[in-house]
C-alpha cells in the first residue's frame, strides 16, 4: 500500500513536505511547531468542506424524532421500518451515513501525513529532530512515557470532539455513539506503531475540530426539534388489517 500511495499521491506528499519545510526553513519554527501549524492550515483550507459535512449531520439530528417515532410504531415489522425510513431520509433530502463524513473526510489527509512523515527525503531533514516532550517526530514513540502521554492526548482530544458534538445530539443512535466513542479508543491501540510526528499531527487536528464544533454551535444552532403536533401529522398510517378468509 505505502509503494501506491508514494506512487499515485507522491505530488500531494511532496507538497506536505514542501508546506511543513516552509514554516521549519522561511518562518524558523521547530519541525514540531511546523507540522502543527500546517495541520492548522490545512483544517483551514478544508473548511467548507467540513462545513458542509456539518451540516449533513444536523439535517440528520433535527429527524432524530422521526426515527424515534418510527421504530416506536412499527417495533415488530422491520421490513415497514425500513421502508419509512427510506421515505423519511428522502422527503428530508438525508444521507444515514452522514454521521461518517467528518471522519472519512480526514483519512486522506492522514494517509497523505504518514507517508510524508516516512518519506526519505523528510526523514532525512527531520530525524533526531524532537518537540517538548517527543525526541524524534519521525520515529516511533522511543519509551514508555512518550507513548503513555501521546496516546493520552489522542485519546482525551477526540473524545473532546466527540463530547462536544454529542452534546448537541438527543436520542443517539447506537452506531453514532460507537462512530464517536468507540472509534477513538479503538484508534490510540495504534499510536505506538506510528511516527510521533502524526499523533501531533492528530492531536492537532482533534484540538482544530473541538474548537470549529464550537464556533459552529454558537453562529448556526441546531434548529428546534419538532412539536408534538408536527410528530402527530408526520406519522406513518398503520398497517391495515388483514383481510379473514371466508370459510367455504
């Protein structure tokens, strides 16, 4: 996969590259101070994408109550809650898997970052380069404490994200609360086996993501849930009853 990647992306990596060694060789920052200032950037630059992706989930949280109300009345009949979803998420004009676009939408950028962070030619500029506690971005973690605190960080930002972002979310879905909880701890099993410098990476764009949700929340605030009387009129018809066959 890594001889893909650095095959196909290898313009994109070169322009990580040449984007973090702009802020380590023109600005003067640290390696480690450059990679957190281009994720920054970079979140920056994606912004009206994650907006957008934002507003997906909010369209799909303001339905919450018409999910609530179908599964409510059809608890034995899968087969018509499935159906009444469908209609309800086109009627609305909703994706069900929106809740994974922030997510999906960060991976390529992950990949891209860890395959700068291994590239020779940045391994050979960066290596033996630390930042505060972490003694070589490029290298794996190199002791005990090293890994304990980055796995921390990584573990307590995305949850922060997540917890930010359930905050404004009533009656979720169990896969939505498994996307926001359960991935992260899933996730920081692996922070060990990769080069410090993409933790920071994370951690950074974790950090970025709790204070966008943040300012989101305040200037656009999910719109009210709907009344009693609005649940009452969208209300599937029930299943009519069947017919009895006459006896002959």
């Amino acid at each position: 996969m890594s001889l893909l990647v650095g095959g196909i992306f290898s313009p994109l990596i070169n322009a990580f590259e040449g984007a973090i060694a702009f802020f380590h060789d023109t600005l003067g920052f640290g390696w480690g101070m450059s990679i957190v200032c281009f994720t920054f950037v970079l979140r920056l630059l994606i912004l009206p994408l994650s907006i957008r992706g934002i507003q997906k989930m909010r369209a799909m949280q303001a339905i919450q109550p018409y999910m609530k109300q179908i599964q409510e009345g059809f608890p034995d009949d899968k087969e018509r809650q499935q159906r009444e979803m469908m209609k309800l998420f086109k009627e609305h004009n909703v994706n069900p898997f929106a809740s994974c676009g922030p997510l999906l939408l960060q991976m390529p950028f992950f990949i891209l970052m860890l395959s700068t962070l291994r590239s020779s030619s940045f391994k050979a500029d960066v290596t033996g380069h630390g930042w505060l506690f972490i003694d070589d971005l490029v290298s794996k973690p190199s002791d005990n404490v090293e890994t304990v605190v980055l796995t921390a960080l990584f573990v307590i930002t995305m949850l922060g994200a997540s917890a930010v972002q359930a905050s404004r979310v009533k009656d979720m879905q169990t896969a939505q609360k498994f996307l926001m909880f359960g991935l992260p701890l899933i996730f920081a099993a692996s922070v060990p086996r990769f080069p410090t410098g993409l933790a920071l990476y994370w951690v950074t764009s974790n950090v970025w993501t709790i204070g966008q949700q943040i300012l989101v929340a305040r200037i656009a605030p999910i719109p009210e849930p709907p009344t009693a009387e609005e649940l009452e009129a969208a209300k599937p018809p029930p299943k009519p009853p069947r017919k009895k066959r006459k006896r002959r």
